[in-house]
C-alpha cells in the first residue's frame, strides 16, 4: 500500500468531496456546505492523502488548552480498512497545538473500537466516548 500523507493544511482540502462525504453520513446529513465551511476553518483539521489525493479527514475542536472533540471522522469509502482511520486519530491526539489537552470526547455510533484502542473509553449513554488524559 502506497504511504499516507497526512497534512494539516486546508488548502490540500477536497472541500467539495468532504462535505459531500460528511452530508451522505449517519450524522452529518443536515449540513450545508457553509456549515462545513465555518466548522472546518474553526477546528485542527487532519487531511490523509495518497499519492496527493485526499483519502480521509478528520478534525478537533475546542479550546485548544483543555479541552478537544474530535469529529467528521471519515474514510473514502474504497480507502475503508487500509489503517487511514487510525492514522488521522494519531495525528489529531499527537497535534502539537493540542498537547495540553487533558480531556477529549467524541460521539460514534459504530466505530467504537477504533477509538478505544486509543485509550477512549464508553460513556452512560450508547454513543458518547471520552479520553481523559
């Protein structure tokens, strides 16, 4: 498999390719592009690229100190089971802007083992995940 790149920079961005991807998913079906916009210029975003092309995204939010929320976690669907997840996960927890962040969180409803490889754990209800480091 061809190495994966990932990038920080939103002008590497597939905008149109990843709000697509995002509207067409289980949670973010009620979005507009200019939602995705102001969400993505708001937050770390992870861009995972192969051979340049962008094959997944990811981003944080919060307030950069204590607190992150990792969402719109999502993988190309003919790049699914190739480790891309993993690697975006990685590199929002190990972002240099977000090392003091003691207390992460995130909401999935089927991707619950990704992340507690990661060290998340299951919340009181069925979606809800935290990392508290």
């Amino acid at each position: 498999m061809a190495d994966i790149e990932i990038s920080y920079d939103l002008a590497r961005l597939d905008f149109e390719r990843t709000s697509q991807l995002i509207k067409s998913s289980y949670w973010g079906g009620a979005r507009t592009d200019e939602l995705n916009r102001r969400a993505f210029a708001n937050s770390i975003c992870a861009i995972a690229l192969i051979d340049g092309t962008q094959v997944g995204f990811g981003r944080a939010s919060g307030d950069r100190s204590v607190f992150a929320r990792i969402s719109d976690l999502i993988v190309w669907p003919d790049h699914r089971g190739k480790g891309i997840g993993k690697r975006l996960v990685s590199a929002l927890l190990d972002h240099p802007e977000l090392a003091t962040v003691g207390t992460w969180s995130l909401n999935t409803a089927d991707a619950h083992g990704l992340y507690e490889r990661f060290g998340f754990v299951r919340e009181d209800t069925v979606n809800a995940m935290v990392l508290r480091r």
